[in-house]
C-alpha cells in the first residue's frame, strides 16, 4: 500500500469511525502528505521505522511549536495503530516515542459583557446604492428583506454558540429538526459520533424561534438550521466570519473565535455555581479532566476581582 492510498483510508476511518471534524481530517492528512514527503517516494507505509519518524520531528523542532509537533505527533500515531489494526504493518513505529512537552494552556472567555455586546451588536447597513446605478429608494426595498432574514439567522447563530457552548463544527451541522422549542433544548452529534441533548437558555430559545418562523416552509426539517441566503449550508469559515463582523460592530477589542464563546459558555457556567460534571456533558466532554481547567480559569478571575476591588488586595504583606 502506497502512502496516498493510506492517507485516503485514513482519512476515510477518521470520518466514518471516529468522527472527527473536516477541520482535524485535512490538518491531519497535511501532517501525513508532509512526512511522506519527508521519507520519500521509495518508501511505503509498511516500511517506516522509529527512527524515521524520530527524524522527521527532529527536522521539524526547532521551527514548530510543541503544540504543532504533538498535533502531527498524534497524526503519526492514529495513522500507523489504524495500519497495524488493519494488518499492513506489524507493528507502530511511534509506540516508544514521547510527546513533546507543551507549557500550560488555559482558556481564555470573554467577559459576560463582551458576549452579551455580541449577541446583540448591530449589523452595519449595507450601500443603498449598487454598482449598476439603481435608485437607491429601489435598492433598499430589495436588500430589506435579505438584510432582515440574515440579521435573524445571525443573532440566532452567536445565542446559540454561546447559549449552547456548541463547538463550531457541531453547530454548521444542525439541521431545523434538531432543535426542540418546545422542550427547550438542542440535539447535537458531538465528537466520535456521540449524541447529546443540550438545554437551551431564553435568549437563544427565542433568537431560535424567530428565526425557524421565518422559514416555515414544507421539508424545512430537513433543512440545515444555519443556510446561506442561497441556501447552502453555511462553512465553518462562514461561522467565523459572521463573529468577525459582529465583534467589530460591537467594537470588542479581543480576538472573538467561536471556540472563544464555547470557552466563555463553560466558564460563566462554572462562575455562577454549576457543577464540574454537569458542564462535562453539556460540553460533550469525554473525560473529566478536560473539563477541569476551566476551574483554574475561574481561581484566577476570582484573583483578579480581589486584586481590582478588594480594600485590603493592595496592602503590604497579602498572603
């Protein structure tokens, strides 16, 4: 087996078995293309040893981040365990080989104030005048109606980014019957395939129902939640885009993200008395352990409260 054919059937296992996101399938199959690049043309996936892989990460430490090397690191090793299940090589040639060590990295949320900015920011007007040199009065009329349904859909996209904690692959793959008004609550299809209810807080139920009521249609339940205004499913880079836009209307100075919002979903959370385990599902989370440094988030806004309003927090001798 070559290493493209590999690469497809691995691409193909991370979709089908794993379900892991397209985002996560083309980082990995670029790790994969550029270590096959590395070892040459003469070389199958069968006949990669340790110390080739060793020296492909070293040719890469000096210029990648840890976080960069332990991404193609995990590459390496999914792909090579998925050879040795499938009976192409013996044995995985990244067993014995360490990850590099990456320094602590906390979330970083957004203030409470900030997203609720961004939930609620304006949508700039657009020209009234077009290219061709239509009145503007004429213009206007034909751009309300789409200027209307898109701030809808926008506003119910950021409430339920936030509202949800929803990570952004999950959210583009919404369809209409996957929300529940009535009950108040979202299905989602998280990682690997898991499926997982979600409660819905009021701003996002109604942002949701506004915009549902403007597509009632026959077989809008099928339909994807979030569409462009021509009716094709929006990308996660259309997601990323509309945050962009709203961020700026909003004049928020920090860098806003959609997993930025999922951060600040489960930090707000936390801040407010929910419990660890709770947050674990809502987030869809596999291990406790991930959940858990949004507690060392939260022990540092609580420092920063104290050092900004505390009498005492600016005295000699604290601690």
């Amino acid at each position: 087996m070559t290493f493209p054919e590999a690469i497809r059937r691995f691409e193909l296992w991370l979709a089908s078995e794993r379900g892991f996101s397209a985002h996560t399938r083309r980082a990995y199959a670029g790790d994969l293309r550029q270590f096959a690049a590395f070892v040459g043309d003469r070389v199958t996936p069968a006949e990669v040893t340790p110390a080739r892989v060793r020296a492909f990460l070293a040719d890469l430490h000096r210029a990648r981040h840890p976080a960069t090397l332990g991404r193609k690191l995990a590459a390496l090793r999914a792909f090579f365990r998925l050879l040795v299940r499938d009976g192409v090589r013996a044995n995985d040639p990244t067993a014995a080989l360490p990850g590099p060590k990456l320094p602590p990295r906390l979330p970083k949320p957004l203030s409470v104030d900030d997203c609720d900015a961004l939930v609620r920011a304006p949508r700039r007007a657009s020209p009234a005048r077009r290219a061709g040199g239509a009145p503007a009065e004429a213009s206007a009329a034909r751009e309300q109606p789409r200027a209307e349904e898109r701030a809808l859909r926008d506003r119910a996209l950021v409430e339920l980014l936030y509202g949800a904690g929803l990570r952004v692959g999950e959210l583009v793959a919404l369809d209409v019957r996957d929300v529940d008004l009535r009950r108040g609550d979202v299905r989602v299809w998280g990682k690997g395939g898991k499926e997982r209810i979600v409660p819905l807080p009021a701003g996002a139920r109604e942002a949701l129902a506004a915009w549902v009521a403007r597509r009632q249609r026959p077989g809008v339940l099928a339909e994807p939640l979030f569409p462009s205004l021509r009716g094709r499913r929006l990308g996660e880079r259309d997601v990323r885009r509309v945050l962009l836009a709203r961020a700026r209307a909003a004049e928020i100075a920090d860098r806003v993200h959609p997993h930025r919002l999922r951060h600040s979903y489960a930090t707000h959370l936390l801040d407010m008395g929910a419990d660890l385990r709770e947050i674990q599902e809502l987030l869809g989370h596999a291990s406790l352990s991930t959940t858990q440094k949004y507690t060392a988030v939260s022990v540092e806004r609580l420092i920063e409260v104290y050092d900004r309003a505390h009498p005492r927090a600016h005295k000699a001798g604290r601690g």
